[in-house]
C-alpha cells in the first residue's frame, strides 16, 4: 500500500480492518504487560 492508493482511496478495506485488528492486539498486550508490570512491582 503506498501513498497513491491512499490519495485515491483505492485502499483495500480488508487490508484496514486486517491493521486495525492489529493495533488493537497491540494495545491489548501493552495493557496486559503494564498490569502485570504494576502487579509485580508491589
């Protein structure tokens, strides 16, 4: 995906959704490693 598809809006929603889901399991173990962190801290 580049720059044009974006500008064009030819981009592949299925590809969006795919990152989308991606970031959200991305944030999802960031949150889970920061509540473990704090747990172990104690």
């Amino acid at each position: 995906m580049d720059q044009k598809d974006l500008d064009s809006g030819r981009v592949d929603l299925a590809r969006i959704m795919l990152l989308n889901d991606y970031l959200v399991m991305e944030a999802d173990n960031q949150y889970r490693i920061d509540k473990w962190r704090a747990a172990n801290e104690r």
